[in-house]
C-alpha cells in the first residue's frame, strides 16, 4: 500500500526539508525487522498461557505472538476455533505486514477465506511518512485493503496542521491504482476541498493522471489558473496536457511531448490560443518549439532545435518557460557533427526569428565548418581550418553571398612545469560570391589572402609569501607577438561580424571581430601579468590579472582603426575574503581618458545553496549606442527553523529608478508548506510598429500551499531557482 501521490489531483506535494526540520519530523517505518521475523512457513502462536479444549478451541493468553510468512499480531487474548476456522484476538493489538502497522481493540481472521479485520484502528505506514486513524480496516487475498471512515496526514501526532478525511480508501491487489470515495480535506480544521471520488497512483512508476494545478495573477493575465493532466504513453514517450484560464484573456493550451530511445531524445512544446479578449485583433497566438538530439553513428550527432512565435509580445504578455522576457532573437539551427581525435566537421543551418523592431541579421543557411590536426613531429602541429556558408538577410539592403575559408597553418608548441612557448603561422585565404553586390557598393566576387604570425609564451615564478594568510606567491609574465598583413576589405559585406569586447583573456585572441569578414591588420605586442596568493594546501587565495595591448602600428582596416598606441587596460582580481566571502571584479580603463570603458564588480557571501547574499554592480560606458550602469542584490536566508526569504533587486542608476524587484517568503513544515512571491519589472511590450514602450512596469503575485510528504521534491530548491535567476556563482578560484 502506497500513499505517496494520494493528493497528485490538487496540491504540490513535496518531501524535503532542512537538517533541523527532519529532526523533529515523523521519521518514516522500515520492515527490516519484519522481513525477519516472517521468514518461515505457516502460522507460529506464542504465548505465556495456553489452553486447549477437546482440540477444538484453542485460548491463548498473555503476551500472544501470531506470526505468519508475511505479517505479525501482538495481543493480549486471542482464540482459534478449529471447527470454524476462525481466529479471535483483543486487548492492545498490534498488526504489522510490510506496508501497514495498525494499533487496534480487536482482530479477526477467517483461514478459510485469508480476510483479517480490525476495529477502531490508528496505523502507520511503512517506508513513508503517513499515518491516521480508520474506523475498520480489512485485508484479503481477493480484494486487497480496504480502510473504511480513515483519516490520514503527514503531521506529527498532536500538529495535525492539515488532515484528509474520506469514507473509504481501496487498494485491490496487482491494481496500479487505488480509490478515494468521499475526501474532505481539511487546513488546521477548516475544509478547504471536497471530492467524491478519485483515483492515485500506488507505486513509484509513472502513471497518466491530473498534475498539480498551478495559481497565479499578474496584471497581464489577472487571475491565472493552469491545470497540468500527465499521460505516461509508453515507457519511452509521454506528454503533459495544460489547459490555462485567464482573466483577463481567456483560455490557452499547451502541451509537452517528450521521447527517449537508445540514441535519441526529444521534446515538444506546443501553446495555442484561438482568441485573446486584450488584444484588438482576432488572429491567433501560439508558440512551438521542437528539441532534438541523437547519436546516430561512431562519432555522429544531430542536433535540432526548431522554434516561433505568433507576434512579438507573446512572450511579454503569455509568459514562457523557455525564454525570456529581453531576448531579442529565438535562435534555430539544425545540423550534424562529427568529432574524432584529429578531426571534427560540422553542417549546420542557422536560422532566428526576430522580436520586435531590432536590426535583422544575416542566417546562415547552411554552415559548414572541418577542423583537422595532424601531429608532426616533437611538438609541431600541422593545422587545418575551413568554413563554407551561404548568408542570406529578410532585408531587401543587404545582399546574400557565399563565403568559402580556408586556413592551414603550423604550430610549435612546448609545455614545462615553469610555463609554456608557442610559436603559430596561418595562411587565410577567403573567398566571396556577392550577389548583386555592385547595387551595395561591393564586388560581385572577391578573394582575399592574409597571413598570419604569432608568437606566445609565459612563466611562472614561485616565492614563500605572509600575504594575506597565504604561504606561497607566484608570479606569472606572458606576452604575446601578433602579426596581421593587411588587405582591403571595403569590398566585403559583413555577415556575422561585430568586434569583441577585450577583457584580460580577451587580449590575448588572435583576431579582434566575430566572423571572417574583417580581419584586421595587427602589429602588435601583448604584455600581462598574474599573480596569485596560495595557503599551505595550495589552494588560491588572491588572483591579480593586467594586461595591455601595445600597437606598433595603427591598423588599416577601417573598422579596426584605433587612433592610439595602446588598447584599454584590463584587469581582474579574484579574492577569497574567508571561508564564505569572495570578491571578483573585471576592469577595462581607457589608456588616454583614463576613463571606465567597463566594469564589474560583486561580493559573495556563501554558507550553502540557500544561505547566500550577492552584491553586485555593473557598468558599461556604452553598448550597442546604450550606457548601462545597474546595482543589484540577491539574496537568499533562512528566516528561522520554518521560514525561508529569497528576493533580488536591480536598480538603474542613470535612471534612478527599480527596473526588477522579486520578494518570496516561504513556511515549511514538517507536513505543509505555504509561498508567497511577488514580483515587478520592466514590461517590454512592442507597439506596433515594433518599438519597445519601455516605461511600463508590470506587477504579479503567487500563492503556493503544498501537502507534502506524499510525494518528492523540494519546495524552498523551486523558490530558489526563481528568485536566484541571474545570480552568478562566485568565481572560486583553482583548488
């Protein structure tokens, strides 16, 4: 007899607590002593007085033990009649099988027929926490167990905080199913649910049925109600069926299908509303997404990933579990790879759908990419890079065109304990096909070849330090030599091209764009530096990171056109400020303003998943034609034993002004648990000519109440992955 998914058809039911709430709860029964004491054959009567009358009535009294091969009764009497077949047994009864022990005033059992009754019973179930009360429960072979006018919670004896009443509970043998015939549902003794008659799960395996509802009301939707029905169509195929209900817009559906076999897995998701009674218009709104992954041969991958939407604020005004409310574009590719020891290959076509009036870029229908290395000899690579892409644009500016790349190039590389040495020559050699390119001022075909140099290599110094606590320091130089021949590329569109941001690893890369279409031309030298503070394990207690990139020649390609000798320094500090406190912090300063281009900075404070606060800012001087310059905090504590907060908030400071606040605030006991969040942010909502209003803010509130015990999960995980969206994990440094 299983319990655990009694209340599946109405309430969230979850297990999991803390250390110190699992102390004062029910700790659920084992069989283990049991399994042993049912170990033979037959029925085996233990007594301290027997009695036998003309081997016909047999009276036992005084510490009675009836023991079969799969249950145990204690009393105090107990009476078999031989001619009847029939066992009589009263005073301080205990039954016990491997699912229920159940105290009682009396016990019957026909032999004859295998049914045992017992009157005026409180029982536990074995394996969970479960319990209550049942006014007669019978046990047979033929029909299973039935309790009849039961009670049953999770609580601890005299918390009863919640507690269902019902005139009967049925588990029938081999049945995957069990009924519930008049259930009221009762909240520190008030009802709050009647149902005449339903069904629950009675093992662990998946099974169709009505999912937990979920409640919710923002001022987009007001009042929301989505009620989840599961159906387990195979063991490798299901799918969850959600039926939403809107105030304020009516009624959508949506629906998830999910499969697995050996070498593939997949999902579906599909929301649809025929009417939406807020908007003007009478089209139809729906999203759909299709996710795919499989092995299909030695070294072989498909991956899919297939998405839209009916209009640019489905997602602002309908909400989605995949995306959020700022994307700018729904990203879709599909394509195959292959991937060995030397090489890797990749076809691939990629495709996006674009949210609002945002600046279209190109696709890339398809993509094909092959990379090859082929050891030479002592430490020398042959190397091999080569893409073909054909680049297409819904713009009627900006030509399509074909771009084929190849790359061959050898490297030298040595590796030792006290740092490392490359040395690196490429040959780039692309060519273009643009169509119509002369209306766009370009070539109709171009070919362009550019070689490449670079020469790397780094140190590392160690020295006994008092530092900090630390009892090592290292001191680690790297520089690197980077040369780019030049060639004119004005006759060259750009397909997939932006500039790079250049934060300390960043000043190492060989190429300062995106993409192939700008390669610039460089002659320069990169110096950095890092040191680090270590404890006596070795492990990292400070990391101090600067860099800067010296131009010994400005570049020639316009895009890549500095007006100074040297690029923005950039640092980086990691700190370990104790056991539970860490600081990271990125700094980019221009070498001629002395002026922030860029910084981040933010401090943790870490005792465990769910005790953690984080400060955080954030500034840009200017990206994509914006300045950004937002404070933040998240947080997330324990109130006490049952209470748990967890919130984040951001704060525009050119604005002066809250663009995100988030506030949940959760009791949890033993048998129940209650959620209250509230939420306001930006509303991104689009005109209609696609322009985002950006003033408006919207606002919603949710209340969760959740039965637990009889089901798994975690309650406070779920707040915390809600209100912890967007918190980054500390920086720890190496251990």
């Amino acid at each position: 007899m299983n319990f655990n998914h009694l209340v599946i058809l109405f309430v969230c039911c979850f297990s999991a607590s803390s250390y110190a709430q699992q102390q004062q709860c029910p700790v659920p029964l084992d069989n283990a002593g049991l399994a042993l004491r049912a170990s033979g054959t037959g029925v085996e009567i233990k007594a301290n007085e027997t009695s036998v009358q003309q081997n016909k009535m047999a009276e036992f009294a005084g510490k009675v033990q009836i023991i079969s091969d799969s249950a145990q009764i204690q009393a105090q009497h107990a009476r078999i009649d031989k001619v009847t077949q029939q066992l009589n047994a009263s005073g301080n009864i205990r039954f016990e099988d491997p699912q229920i022990r159940v105290s009682s005033d009396d016990v019957h059992l026909d032999f004859n027929s295998g049914e045992l009754s017992l009157d005026k019973t409180a029982y536990e179930m074995v394996g969970i926490n479960g319990r209550g009360e049942a006014g007669r429960i019978e046990l047979s072979k033929e029909r299973g167990i039935e309790l009849q006018d039961v009670s049953f919670t999770t609580c601890p004896v005299g918390e009863e905080d919640w507690e269902m009443i019902a005139s009967s509970i049925q588990l029938a043998p081999g049945d995957i199913w069990g009924t519930v015939t008049h259930a009221r549902f009762y909240m520190m003794d008030v009802p709050v649910l009647y149902l005449p008659y339903f069904k629950f799960p009675v093992t662990e395996q998946r099974q169709s049925g009505v999912l937990f509802p979920k409640f919710s009301s923002s001022d987009s939707t007001g009042m929301s109600y989505e009620q989840p029905y599961y159906w387990n169509i195979a063991e490798n195929y299901d799918a969850t069926i959600s039926p939403r209900a809107m105030v304020n817009r009516g009624v959508q559906l949506k629906t998830e299908f999910r499969y697995l076999t050996d070498k593939s897995q997949g999902q579906i998701d599909l929301e649809y509303m025929q009417h939406d009674r807020n908007q003007d218009s009478e089209e139809e709104r729906y999203f759909y997404r299709f996710i795919h992954r499989s092995s299909f041969a030695k070294g072989w991958q498909l991956n899919i990933n297939i998405n839209a939407i009916s209009d640019d604020n489905y997602i602002v005004d309908l909400g989605s579990d995949f995306y959020n409310r700022a994307d700018t574009h729904l990203y879709r590719n599909a394509g195959v790879a292959y991937r060995d020891d030397n090489l890797s290959f990749s076809a691939e076509l990629r495709d996006f759908q674009l949210i609002g009036n945002h600046p279209d870029s190109y696709r890339a229908l398809p993509e094909l990419k092959l990379d090859y290395v082929e050891p030479l000899f002592n430490g020398l690579d042959f190397l091999l890079h080569s893409e073909l892409t054909y680049f297409d644009s819904a713009e009627q500016t900006a030509p399509a065109a074909t771009r084929f790349h190849i790359a061959p190039g050898l490297r030298y590389s040595v590796y030792e304990n006290w740092g490392e040495f490359s040395a690196e020559t490429t040959l780039l050699q692309t060519n273009y096909r643009q169509q119509d390119g002369d209306q766009y001022g370009l070539k109709d075909d171009v070919s362009r070849t550019i070689s490449r140099s670079r020469l790397y290599g780094s140190m590392t110094f160690e020295r006994d330090s008092s530092w900090f606590g630390s009892s090592k320091q290292t001191l680690e130089p790297k520089a690197q030599y980077l040369y780019t021949s030049y060639q004119d590329q004005t006759d060259i569109g750009l397909y997939d091209t932006t500039r790079l941001q250049n934060n300390f690893a960043g000043l190492f890369r060989g190429q300062e764009f995106t993409g192939l279409d700008r390669i610039s031309d460089t002659n320069q030298l990169t110096l950095g530096l890092t040191t680090r503070l270590l404890d006596n394990k070795d492990e990292e207690l400070i990391r101090f990171s600067l860099g800067q990139i010296f131009y010994l020649t400005d570049n020639r390609v316009l895009e890549a056109h500095k007006g100074t000798n040297r690029s923005a320094l950039a640092g980086e500090l990691d700190w370990r400020l104790g056991s539970k406190w860490f600081m990271h912090s990125e700094v980019q300063m221009d070498s001629e303003t002395h002026k922030l281009d860029k910084s981040s900075l933010s401090f943790d404070y870490r005792l465990g998943e769910d005790k953690l606060i984080q400060i955080s800012h954030r500034f840009v001087r200017e990206l994509s034609n914006e300045r950004i310059d937002q404070l933040g905090i998240t947080a997330s504590w324990p109130i006490s034993q049952n209470w748990h907060w967890v919130g984040r908030w951001y704060k525009d400071m050119d604005s002066h002004r809250t663009i995100e606040s988030y506030t949940g605030v959760q009791y949890e006991s033993c048998c129940w648990s209650l959620q209250l969040v509230t939420q306001r942010y930006l509303n991104n909502r689009f005109d209609q000519n696609g322009l985002q209003q950006g003033n408006a803010f919207e606002s919603g509130i949710a209340l969760k109440f959740i039965f637990k015990g009889m089901g798994g999960g975690n309650t406070t995980r779920a707040m915390l992955n809600d209100g912890l969206f967007g918190y980054r994990q500390p920086y720890f440094l190496n251990e």
